[in-house]
C-alpha cells in the first residue's frame, strides 16, 4: 500500500492541501482566542513525502460504504502551512513547520457505485485525538509584543485539527464528479440535559466554600459549550438548569461534564469532569444519572471530587426519506449529466 501511496502523492498531496486549505479557514476561525483577532490560511502543502501506512484492517462493510483503519506516521521538515494572525497589537504570519503526526487513521468510501472505481468519495478521520507535534515560526513580525501569543496560536491550531479531523469530523474528498454535501457532518439531534445538582463538592477554597460552575459540550467549538450559572459558596449546589446541545453522531459521540470552582471572571480551578457515550441513551426516553466527577478519567481508583445528578433526553431529527437513495441519486444523475457534455 505504501508503494500505491507513494505513487499516487503527488496528486493526493495538491487535492488534500487544498481541500484542508479550504476546511481549515472556517473551523480555526471558530477556535481564535485571547488577542487573536484573525487567523487567515495562507497556503497548505503536505509535501513530497508520503505518509507511511501500517497495520491496515477492514473495518466494515456496507450497504452503502466500506471502511478501513489503519495506522499512520507521518512526518516533514519544511513549512507546511502559512497562517497570517491578525492581532490586538502587530500582526504577523506564523509558519508551521516540522510536523510530526502518529494516528490511527479511518478512512470510509462512500457511497459504493456500480461503476468504477466503485465509490463517489473517501472521508478521511482519524480514530481519537491523533499524536500531532510541530514547530511554530514567526515572520513579518514582532510577536514579542504580546506575551504568550506563540501558546495562544498552538492552541488555536491544536483544537481546531482535533475538531475537524477527530471522528466522527471527517475531510470529505470527491473522486468522482457528483454532489457530496451529505457527506459533511451535520447535526442529527438535540441532546437535551437537565443539570439538577451535585453532591459532595471537594473544597478548593482556602476561604470559604466552592463557587461552582459546570460546562458541558459535545465538540469543543465555543459555540456548542454551554455554560450554567455559579452557585456562590456551596458544596452542594443545585441548579436545575436545561441545555440543549447539537449531536452529529450518537454512536461515536459523547457528553463531557466539567465541574469548576470560579476564582474571578475571567478565571476559574478545575475540579473535576465525567464522559457518557451517547450511544447508552435509548431516543425519546428520558435518563437519570449520577456522574462521579473524577480528577482524571486515567485515575479511576481514587475518590470523586463530586457527584453530579443530570437527566439526559436524546431527540433524534425525523428523516422522512432514505438518505442511501437520495445520495445514490444525486452522484448517479450528475455523472450522467457529465457523460452527456
């Protein structure tokens, strides 16, 4: 496979970098913080070598795809992305160079066709948040000025890889002509969470009692993160607070809970957070649980810091037609259409 790959680069490379050009821009734009005020792809190049591919398994197959996953490494030396920032104070460009990346890569062909070569598109993913290490340069400018903007612009530039590119995101690539729009991810539900209370709050206050806060979010873009009021100076803060929040997918999705203790207004103290797979919750019926609000979900030995009472309802979309045939149709007609010019 590595021999094919390497083969077939040189055209892969110019039709991903321009494909992950164009999803980049909108998806680092929602991921901007502190004193970035702008942050515009410039150019994307994956160069002249290839990644390596091991450890290649059949995943499954469909009516309507056929997946595999494999594992990836992948590294490079020059600049690879060029990224003008626009800030409060100077702006500068920011070349990202010397990227190193180690994944398991998830790669699904969809929709099958009864034509050559025997699917529309390839989605490319990755399984979990992939091992990603890169050096930041700054040119055109003195980003001196603003202290810890270099830290600000890898963050940006690590949540919006993991977004956009963590299953189930996917980059949608065309191999044959047609209309792939439904491929892109899009919600398919409302997860609707009623945050009752929590119980046995650990203090972190010298002074005084806890002021906790709960966030709660599906993917991590700031307009998806919904937030609960504080509750001043309690170890055992009820709220009975309702969210709603978008899901994209149920079965590989999950709701992460973080319990906080604000400090000021622009600053608060973790505590403690819990993860439930959507895939637990039956639609339209209502589920009760008690989450223990862990330091770290690698340290499952210790005590909670917490325990939080939530009711979680998942209200899937109607879809009141076949999605396989409608796809199907709409990749089938526009390339007749192209047979036809």
């Amino acid at each position: 496979m590595n021999l094919e790959l390497e083969k077939v680069w040189p055209f892969l490379n110019e039709a991903v970098s321009d494909i992950v050009r164009d999803q980049l821009q909108p998806v680092l734009e929602q991921y901007k913080m502190g004193v970035l005020a702008d942050m515009e792809v410039q150019s994307t190049s994956f160069g002249i070598e290839p990644p390596q591919i091991s450890g290649v398994k059949m995943e499954g197959m469909g009516e309507d795809e056929a997946s595999i996953e494999a594992d990836l490494n992948w590294r490079t030396e020059k600049e690879r992305i060029v990224i003008k920032v626009k800030t409060i104070g100077p702006d500068f460009k920011v070349k990202v160079k010397n990227i190193t990346v180690s994944a398991t890569a998830k790669i699904v062909f969809k929709p099958l066709l009864d034509r050559m070569p025997c699917f529309g598109a390839v989605l490319i993913s990755f399984v979990g948040i992939p091992s990603i290490d890169f050096d930041l340069k700054i040119a055109d400018g003195d980003a001196n000025a603003l202290p810890g903007v270099d830290k600000m612009i890898d963050n940006s530039i690590r949540a919006a890889i993991e977004d956009m590119l963590v299953w189930p995101s996917r980059i949608v690539c065309p191999v044959l002509p047609g209309d792939y729009s439904f491929l892109e991810l899009k919600p398919v539900g409302v997860l609707d969470v009623s945050l009752i209370r929590a119980e046995g709050v650990m203090n972190t206050d010298i002074l005084g009692k806890s002021d906790c806060f709960v966030i709660l979010y599906i993917r991590k873009k700031p307009e998806r993160i919904k937030r609960s009021t504080t509750k001043k100076n309690s170890l055992h803060p009820v709220w009975n607070e309702g969210f709603k929040i978008e899901v994209d997918d149920p079965k590989y999705q999950k709701l992460t809970v973080q319990l906080m203790d604000e400090e000021s207004v622009t600053s608060a103290e973790y505590i403690g957070q819990a993860t439930i797979p959507l895939s637990d919750l039956v639609p339209h019926e209502p589920k009760e649980v008690w989450l223990d609000m862990m330091e770290s979900t690698n340290l499952q030995f210790k005590r909670p810091r917490a325990q939080l009472q939530l009711v979680i309802l998942y209200e899937p979309f109607d879809t009141p037609f076949s999605d396989t045939e409608v796809q199907k149709s709409a990749v089938s007609s526009q390339g007749d259409n192209m047979k036809g010019k």
